[in-house]
C-alpha cells in the first residue's frame, strides 16, 4: 500500500492498481510500464515536478509518449520560467523516489496540472508510487484527488 492508494481508496474513487515487475536497469519508467502492462503508452502518463520561478514547486501530469513543455507549465502556474526540479527536493515534497513519484498522496500538496490529452480517455494510468505499481483511474478524479488542472502541458 502506498499513499497514491490510500488518497484513492480514502476518496472512494473508482480506481484498479497494476503491478509489474520493474527491470532496474531501464530508464524510462513510463514506456516500461506501458509495455509490461501492454497498455496504449498515451494513456500512462508520468508524473513530473518542476520548480517555478527557482521557488514554488509544482507537477505536470503528460503522457510518457511526450515531453513536458516547461513553457506551458510556467504559463500554468502562473510563473515565468519553470525548470525541473532538484532530485532531493522532489523526494521530501513528495515522499516518493523518482521514477515512483505518484501524482496521489504526495507529503506536500503541489500545483498539479495534468495535460488536456488526459480528458480523451475514460481511464489513464499514474504511478501508484513506486517503481512497478500503476493506478488506472478516470482524469476527472486524478483532477479531483490532486486538485488538478486540465491544460495543454506536452511538446512532441
């Protein structure tokens, strides 16, 4: 069990965990988790945290088939400029490790903003906060659990 799970289970939200044996050696989390779950990789999205303005931290939600514009996050935030954020920073605001930062149950309630291309689909698939455990849900209650935005966040 994980907070991701608890925050979800706590909220009553529908919502189903996938677990999956996690290869140490890869290095792009998401695509793994779409490829050993044998799910669409657009709708497993990855969970990022940037710092705004070299302070405020803050998360995009997009799909692991995209890269995060930090333009449009800045733009979303209401900031200037976003970059990502210290690896030491993200573990104590969120308790998780990356490449496990789940977007549900983070220590410190972040900004959250998660892609528009989320909305297409009746579920999409977060970390559940580790490395091998997804959480499929609809985008309406990852939106509702985190307090999230919908916002165009992706550059192909």
């Amino acid at each position: 069990m994980t907070p991701g799970i608890n925050a979800a289970k706590k909220a009553k939200v529908n919502h189903r965990i996938h677990e999956y044996q996690h290869d140490p050696a890869s290095e792009s989390f998401g695509t793994e988790a779409a490829e050993k779950m044998g799910v669409d990789p657009v709708r497993v999205f990855k969970t990022l945290v940037v710092a705004i303005d070299g302070k405020d931290l803050a998360v995009g939600v997009v799909p692991v088939t995209s890269q995060l514009s930090l333009k449009l996050v800045a733009k979303a935030a209401g900031g200037k400029k976003a970059v990502m954020a210290d690896k030491q920073d993200v573990q104590r605001s969120t308790g998780y490790v990356l490449g496990g930062v789940s977007p549900l149950g983070q220590k410190k309630r972040l900004k959250t903003f998660i892609d528009d291309s989320a909305r297409s689909f009746d579920t999409l698939y977060v970390s559940a906060g580790r490395r091998g455990l997804e959480i499929e849900l609809a985008p309406q209650d990852l939106a509702q659990l985190t307090g999230g935005v919908f916002t165009p966040l992706h550059q192909d």
